[in-house]
C-alpha cells in the first residue's frame, strides 16, 4: 500500500473514532414512483445553498464503516451496499450518491469519458460541462488534496421533466491518476446553487476509511 494511501486511510478512520465500478449507464438518479411525488417536486422551492445543514454519516459491512461522508441533515440515508448509498430529500427531488467502490482502475478523467459515451443513448441526454479540478481535504491532517474530474449534464425524466445531474470522479490519494470514489447531486436546474454546495461539501469530507 502507497504511503499516501495509508496516510488517507489512516486519516479517515481517526475521524470515525473521534466522532464496483461505476454504477450502471443510465443517469445517476433516483425514480420517483407516485404521480404525487412528481407534482410536489415542481412545486419545490429552488434548493438553497444557505439553508443546508450537513453532518457526518458512514456505512459499510454491518457496524464497519468502509466509506465516510458529509451529506445535508433531514435527507433520507439509503445504504445500498457495502460501499455505496443515496441521500434524498423527502419529495425525491434532491440526491447525493457516493459509490466508493471504484477500486482506482482508470483515471478521473477516463472515468468521466466513459460516463458520457455511455450516456449518449440517454433520453433528452445533453453535456452542460466537463471540467477538472482539485479541492482541500477536510478529512484529516497531512493528507493530499482532492483531485477530481467532473460532468455535468441534463436529461428528461417521465415523471419529473428536467434533470440536472454533477457528478464527480474522485481521487482522494494520487492527485488525479486513480479514481476511488463517484459523488453525485441531482436535482432540477433551479437548483444549481444548492446542489453545488452539497458537491463541494461531500467532495471535502468523503474519504475511504477500510
């Protein structure tokens, strides 16, 4: 194991004591099964960046927590695996998925081009962005910086018109040659600003602790 990460998993499971590759084609997003539920979404007021909360959360095998992240206060935590779960607000408008199980296998940026040539089949699919980027770890001390590569896009949805979706390959121990974790927000593009934040947030806070 390379010092850095080391340094990375030793750093994320001091947080714990003091507090598959990539998911599927289709668009990283949640399905809403009740009319209902779409209705009150369009009604939703726009996702505001200064009127979310966040706090720690962490999952994995049973009561060992493999990965680790900061997500908004009062959205519903669904584990979906051992190293991957959602965070979605009560009306299933706003998401956040974390998927640590990328293993590191291909770099940020091939993991981005492989997301997009796979979701060109995607209906009313459209690139909004693709960008590279580094953010400061908020994990722990003397740990790397976050490298990612991110893409951004829309796509309509049935039930729910519009999406919008940011989703960010993540390398949390070699500045960019490895992707270990996927992040994802979705939401409508009203709220942009909002669900900016809860990237900007997970992406500083997430880290893969064993």
């Amino acid at each position: 194991m390379k010092k850095t990460l080391t340094a990375r998993v030793l750093a994320g499971a001091a947080i714990i004591g003091a507090a598959g590759l990539f998911v599927g084609i289709a668009p990283s997003d949640a399905a809403v099964p009740a009319r209902t539920a779409a209705v009150s979404a369009h009604a939703k007021p726009a996702l505001k960046p200064a009127n979310l909360r966040f706090a720690y959360k962490c999952w994995g095998n049973g009561s060992h927590c493999n990965v680790a992240v900061y997500a908004p206060t009062g959205w519903k935590f669904t584990q979906l695996s051992r190293l991957q779960a959602k965070f979605t607000d009560s009306s299933n408008t706003w998401m956040l998925r974390v998927n640590g199980g990328l293993d590191g296998k291909v770099s940020t940026s091939r993991a981005a081009d492989q997301r997009v040539h796979a979701l060109h089949g995607v209906t009313g699919f459209k690139l909004v962005s693709r960008s590279n980027g580094s953010a400061p770890s908020k994990v722990g001390w003397d740990v790397p910086r976050v490298a990612y590569t991110q893409i951004t896009y829309t796509y309509r949805d049935g039930a729910r018109g519009q999406r919008l979706v940011s989703t960010r390959f993540v390398d949390t121990f070699e500045n960019g040659r490895r992707a270990y974790v996927e992040l994802t927000v979705s939401g409508r593009t009203q709220d942009r600003a909002g669900l900016d934040k809860v990237l900007t947030v997970a992406t500083e806070r997430v880290a893969l602790v064993g």
